[in-house]
C-alpha cells in the first residue's frame, strides 16, 4: 500500500511538472531614449549636449517610462578612433538609485569632435534601439580677471581671457550673470555677442561693459539680450562666460564652446 502510494506521488509530481509552462522571458526592449532638445546658448535654461566647465560635456535625455527599466547605456566615438562607437558608461538605475537623466563626461581632450548615442536596456537584459546621434567640441576655457571675489559698483565692466588654442578662433560669446535669492542663484542678465577683438584675445584681457536691456543704443556686435532692464542692484552675483567657434547655420545652435567657471561677486 505504502509503495502504490509513493507511485501516486510521483505520477503527481511528473503531472504538475509537464502542465507548468516555462516561465516566459520579457522579450520586448524598452524603447528608443531621446535626448533632450538642446536650447540656445543664450536661454535662461541651459539645456542638451553643452560644454561644461572643468573640461566636461553634459548630455541630457528624457527619462523611458517602463517599469522594468534597469539603466541606460552611452555609446561615443571620436574623431581619434574612424568613428567606431565604443560602450563607454553605463548607468545602472538598480545601482544608482534615483540616477538623473544627465551625464557629465570628463574624460574628454579639447578640440577633438565627439559623437554620442545611448541605449536603455531592462531587467531581461534587452537592450532599446539606438537614439539620435549628437555631436560636440570642447574647447579651452575662457579665464575670468574680473569682477572675481570683489566688491563693485552697478556701473561695471566684465573682462576675461580667452585662451583660444590649435587655431581655433571663437566667434561667439555668452555671458551669464545670475543674483543670489532665497537660497539660490536666479538668471538675470545673459547676453549672446560677436567676437570683435580677433588677434589680441589671448594677450590682454577683452573688456564688454554691463548694459541694461532697455538701453537705447546696444552694442553694435550685441545678438541677443535678454534678463534685467536695469541696472544690478546691491546683492550677490555670480558670472560666467562661454566662447563658440561653431554654429550650426540653420539653428544657430553651438556645436563647439569652452565654458568658465562661475566668478562671484558683490555689488554695494
């Protein structure tokens, strides 16, 4: 009885095992990630594949919506290598709980154009289609001379260096100036200009003087203005600085800049 008993067992157990099906792998990638538009140098927002100081690219995309998203994978190729796309960095989201959707790549040389694709991929392993491929330069970065780590008037000149290399010339400069409030730093000026002091900017330092947007005559080389239509009150103000060898014609879209670092200052 003891043995009909065991054979009923195992004829139950070869029954349940060959009426479970094998359990079924996720077979669809995620889909296709899609870089974020990139902005014009002189919005208040900077967003997109820019310069960044300190020698880095940032690259921006829109976040995938599947639930199953483990990460994304950034492809790049340049100029140096008959551009062969190489796996360069991954972002694991299971590793990196709560990871943005922007990269900073610091392990870029100056004057060498660089391609970028990315890929999201799920926890199956599946990996999306390529995105869109952009492009990019980083170029030297201007140095500040002033205002820096001083105390100024609202009547005031910014003045910086270029240090333009490899016989490349900037074309092109944004200034950016932001004030400190409640806590943080706001865009109040930004002004997009023509570069107008080709063969001296490397050997003095190139002065262009603070203007309100309202003045009635601009600058002759000005582009674009766009922020405060005064004078800077008293407060806490920071500057930077971006120089652009290259346009895109049809969009006017920099695909080459070298960016400064934030120079900060108060007005009394």
């Amino acid at each position: 009885m003891a043995s009909n008993k065991k054979i009923l067992a195992l004829i139950t157990g070869i029954i349940l095992f060959l009426g479970c099906p094998d359990p079924v792998e996720d077979p669809d990638p995620p889909t296709t990630p899609i870089w974020v538009e990139k902005s014009q140098p002189e919005s208040f927002s900077e967003k997109g594949i820019d310069a960044e100081s300190r020698n880095r690219i940032i690259l921006m995309w829109h976040p995938n919506e599947e639930i199953d998203l483990a990460g994304y994978t950034i492809y790049r190729a340049d100029t140096t290598l008959d551009n062969d796309f190489v796996k360069r960095f991954k972002i694991d989201l299971i590793q990196n709980i709560g990871a943005d959707t922007a990269f900073y790549d610091d392990s870029v040389s100056n004057y060498v154009d660089y391609y970028y694709f990315i890929t999201a991929f799920d926890n199956a392993g599946n990996e999306s289609d390529e995105s869109d491929t952009l492009t990019y330069m980083l170029l030297n970065s201007p140095r500040l001379e002033s205002p820096v780590n001083e105390n100024i008037f609202s009547n005031f000149t910014f003045q910086w260096m270029d240090l333009a290399s490899n016989f490349t010339y900037t074309s092109e400069y944004v200034i950016r100036m932001e004030y400190f409030e409640n806590s943080k730093y706001i865009p109040y000026w930004i002004c997009r200009f023509l570069n107008q002091w080709y063969g001296y900017e490397n050997t003095d330092p190139i002065p262009f003087d603070y203007f309100p947007r309202n003045s009635g005559s601009l600058p002759l080389n000005v582009l674009e203005v766009v922020g405060s239509e005064e004078y800077p009150q008293n407060g806490s103000y920071r500057w930077k600085i971006k120089a652009i060898s290259e346009v895109d014609n049809a969009t006017n879209l920099d695909e080459a800049s070298g960016e400064s670092d934030w120079g900060f200052f108060e007005i009394q």
